[in-house]
C-alpha cells in the first residue's frame, strides 16, 4: 500500500517538476531560437540609403521616381481630391483601351500625404449607361444629403459624350468614393444645342447655401446654381476672348497674404495662351462674386505656371487647416496636346501628374497673385543635400553646383548680379552622360525666368512645339534670384522666388549621372550659394 504523501514531500515533488520544465524550455530555446544577426556595418546602411533612391531595374527607361503614372495605359486631366475618412481621394482620366480604343473613365488613387498613393482601380467606368464614356468633372462630398442619397455620399458631376453630344451626368457612392452608381435620371443637364460644354466644377457656397456649377462653354464660363445638385439654374457667363476654348474651370475663395479680413474669389481655366506668346496653360482671375455673376477686378488674367506642361490643372483646400483660406493644393497634368501622344514614355502613355504645390495668394504690385511652392511633404523625399561655396563666376566661365548621381533631385540655387561687373544672364545647365541638356536660366536684363529643353534626349524628333523656350517675367529682388529646381525622369519643375513664378515642363534626359553648371554671361554672377538633395523613389502602392 502506497504511503500517503506529507506536506514536505509534495513540495519536492513540485519542485523537481518545475524544475524540469525550466530545463526542457531552455534547450528548445536554443536549438530554435533565430540565428544571432551580425550588426549592420556602415556599408550596409549606405547600400540600403543608395537603394531608397534609386528606381528598380525592371522599371522602363522614363517611368518617374516621384511622380504619379498609370502603370500602363493612358492618362489624362486630374479631377479635384477630396478628404475623406482619413485619406485623400484622387481620380484621373484613363484609357485601358489606347492606343487601339477610345474613351476615359475615373480611376481612383487614394493618399495620406499626397505624394505616396494606392492604387484602388478604376471608380467610375465607361460606357455603361448608354450616354458615353467619362470625361472630366468634380466630386464633393455632400456632407448634409442635399442630393438624397445619404449623409457624406460623394457625388460626381462628370461630362459625358456620345454621339459628339457633351452633356452632364451624376454619379453617386456609398461606399466612401471606391464605386459608383449612375443616376437614373441622368443626364441631369441635357445639351443645349452647342458644341463645346463640358468640365463641371462643382463648389459649396457656404454664405448663401447653394451649391455652384461652372462650365466651360466654347470661349466663355457659365454659371449655374442648384440646392441638390440634380436640378441646375443658369445664372450668368464670364467671357474669356482670346482664350481659345477654355476648359476645366476652377473657382474658390482666397485671403490676401493670410489676411481673413482681405478675402477674394479666384476664377481659373485651362486656356490657351498663344495670342500672348504663351502655350496651353492655368490662366486666373480675381474678383468679386455675388452669388450669381463674377466680376473680375482686372480684365488681362495673371498665369500660375508658364512653363509647357501644366494643364487641366485643379485646386482643393486642406479641411485640416486652421485657416482653409490661406493656403490650397493644386497639382496639373504634365503634357500638352501639340504633342501629348509623341513622348518617348515606353510602358505607359499620357505624361505624369505634376509634383502637388501649396498656393498662397499674396499681393504683388497692387494686386493679388497666386504664388505655388512644392508642398511639404516633398521635402521629406529629399536625402542629404551636397552644398556649393559662395563664389564668384565671371562672364563666360562656369562653377559647379553638384553631380546628380540619382534618377530625381531637387537643387536649390541662390544667385545676384555682381555689384561691380553686373552679369546679364545666368544659366543652369542640366547635363546628362550623352550631352543632352536642360537648361533653366534668368535674364537680369528682361527679368525674365525661362526654360529651355531644346536640346534635351528627344527635342529632335518631336513637334516644333516642344522646343520653343518657355519664360515669365519676374522682377528680381535688388539683383537677387532663388531658383528651387526639381528634376524626375520625364519632367523639370522650376520655382523662383519662394514661388512667384513657376515653369513646368517634360523633359527628357539619360537618368543619372547628370552634371549641373552656372554659367554667367555678359558679367560677373554671385553664386551665393546651392544644394543638391537626391529625391527618393515613391512606387505606387497596388491595390
């Protein structure tokens, strides 16, 4: 017969058991526990740096590193963000069917911070309800159902055409801007009997609680008013001669060097400039609006970029802002149709998305002007900048303001005419492996900013277009000019004077390797300082 157990007994038991236990734990830790890593070595970090600016080898010649692009296919006009649930919400006209097949559609992207996207497919698809494929509109977020289909509903107003007919339709998401739906009632506005009638923007009028409909008619902006953005009234017409036909109108509400006591109404198109030297561009006015009719406070339109490719462009305020009226987005399409089909893109058509800039509005010369500087989550792309010495470069000679070794970089210029040898002209040349050049300049003499890609990797075969020098006056200030210069495989976007003026531009060069050089002519330039910063790569989060 078994003894029974003392109290003692039981605790020696437990004991050894526990202490079995300890001993089969810590041999499986060390036959299973993970191989110890070595410590990373300075050469590693540098390998892992090098990589995060350096697009992947199986990406095409031209792909951007930093610049929004279908992977494959057509793209075309931005349509406005909007801000919902934590994301920013952005579509693009695209063409799964080119270069064989016609007609755009609404596909999606969605952001944090504007720089980095998602792709979340196609949004609105064409040629599903009979009136045409999709063409450029806006989407708003109706934050009190005015339209009848639920509380934050995004609705989008969007052209459509079949037919050659151009007329407006509404489409409705409840599922926070992923898919929509088509309104049976569609079209919501039928085509009065013209040609061009197209791009609907729709705007909240807060002070009069109404919702605003410009559209873009041949030479002219018709205005338009509805409570449920279904039923629409016409109101009045904004002529725009000399303009061509203008297209994706922009309207919003500004104050005047951040002041809320000085507000002012912005009208913006798409126009062409030719009449006035100029290409297709963003062209604006500021004015007064009293509900019904905009009434310009100057009649010549002031331009947000000259520089060849800044099109279809749109503007959004930030709803996170303390003050949404001191500062906007804006971002346009990188192309111009004189030649939108011809650049050399390889597994992609259409061009690129231009960097997104923060406006200001600020006034100049008695009068309110848009000023555009890359917003600042740009800056977080940039690695360490390499800095150039103040010096001094006689006419007719050149410093160095760095070598690009990355794909995309951003350089920073400070420069001024010489005091006792005044410069007329100074240069950046950008330089690639084979001799092709981009040169981005400013004449003291005619203060005049300007752009020149004639001589870039492809401005031989393309249209004479391509290779006309694009400018904008602007003063300098007391001799003094800031030029801060971003560079991507297939464009060079240029702001001077913390964004007075700005150029955007396609360009083509061989990626990396690219030498950069001031030359000074006519005189003495002070380079009174530079940096160049290598800009890292944003791939396109899939779906």
């Amino acid at each position: 017969m078994t003894q029974p157990q003392t109290k003692n007994s039981k605790i020696l038991i437990a004991a050894a058991a526990a202490c079995a236990l300890v001993l089969v734990a810590l041999l499986a830790w060390q036959f299973l526990r993970p191989a110890p890593q070595s410590p990373k070595t300075e050469s590693d970090n540098n390998a892992q740096e090098a990589e995060q600016f350096q697009r992947p080898e199986s990406w095409s010649q031209f792909r951007p590193a930093n610049h929004l692009t279908p992977s494959q296919n057509w793209m075309n006009d931005p349509q406005r963000p909007f801000f919902l649930d934590g994301l920013w919400h952005f579509y693009y006209l695209y063409n799964a069917d080119y270069p064989d097949g016609n007609g755009t559609e609404w596909y999606h992207v969605t952001s944090t911070d504007l720089v980095h996207w998602k792709d979340e497919g196609v949004a609105i698809e064409k040629y599903k309800n009979g009136l045409g494929d999709i063409w450029t509109g806006s989407a708003v977020v109706d934050t009190e159902n005015t339209a009848g289909f639920g509380k934050n509903a995004v609705i989008s107003l969007v052209t459509q055409q079949v037919d050659g007919v151009q007329r407006q339709s509404l489409f409705y998401s409840t599922d926070g801007g992923h898919s929509f739906t088509s309104y049976e009632g569609n079209p919501v506005m039928d085509n009065p009997g013209v040609d061009a009638w197209r791009d609907p923007k729709i705007v909240w009028d807060k002070e009069r609680n109404q919702w605003l409909m410009l559209l873009a008619e041949g030479s002219k902006v018709g205005f338009y008013t509805s409570k449920d953005l279904k039923s629409w009234n016409y109101q009045s017409g904004f002529e725009a001669p000399d303009l061509g036909t203008v297209e994706c109108p922009d309207f919003f509400q500004m104050s005047v060097d951040g002041d809320p006591e000085r507000t002012t109404w912005v009208l913006g198109i798409s126009a062409n400039g030719e009449s006035s030297g100029r290409t297709t561009g963003y062209t604006y006015w500021s004015g007064d609006f009293d509900g019904k009719t905009f009434t310009p406070a100057e009649q010549e339109p002031q331009w947000l970029d000259a520089g060849s490719d800044f099109y279809a462009a749109v503007s959004w305020e930030d709803p996170q802002a303390e003050d949404p009226l001191a500062h906007r987005y804006a971002l346009g399409w990188m192309n111009n149709w004189a030649y939108a089909s011809d650049l050399p893109l390889g597994d992609w058509s259409g061009g690129s998305m231009s960097t997104v800039r923060q406006l200001s509005l600020r006034e100049v010369s008695g009068k309110p002007t848009l000023f555009s500087e890359p917003i600042a989550a740009v800056d977080k792309l940039a690695g360490d900048p390499a800095q150039t010495t103040a010096q001094d470069v006689p006419t007719g000679h050149s410093a160095s303001v760095g070598k690009a070794e990355t794909d995309s970089y951003r350089l920073h210029v400070d420069l001024a005419q010489d005091e006792t040898s005044p410069s007329d002209e100074a240069q950046v040349e950008i330089k690639d492996a084979n001799g092709a050049t981009v040169t981005v300049g400013y004449n003291f003499k005619d203060q005049t900013l300007f752009l020149n890609r004639d001589k870039d990797k492809v401005a031989s075969t393309m249209p004479e277009a391509y290779r006309e020098i694009r400018s904008e006056h602007l003063p300098s200030d007391n001799g003094a000019v800031n030029l801060d210069v971003l560079v991507d495989t297939t464009s060079v976007e240029v702001f001077a004077q913390d964004g007075q003026a700005s150029l955007s531009s396609t360009a083509f060069l061989s990626p990396g390797n690219h030498e950069l050089n001031l030359k000074s002519l006519g005189g003495t330039t002070d380079l009174r300082g530079a940096s160049l910063a290598p800009m890292a790569v944003v791939e396109t989060a899939e779906q």
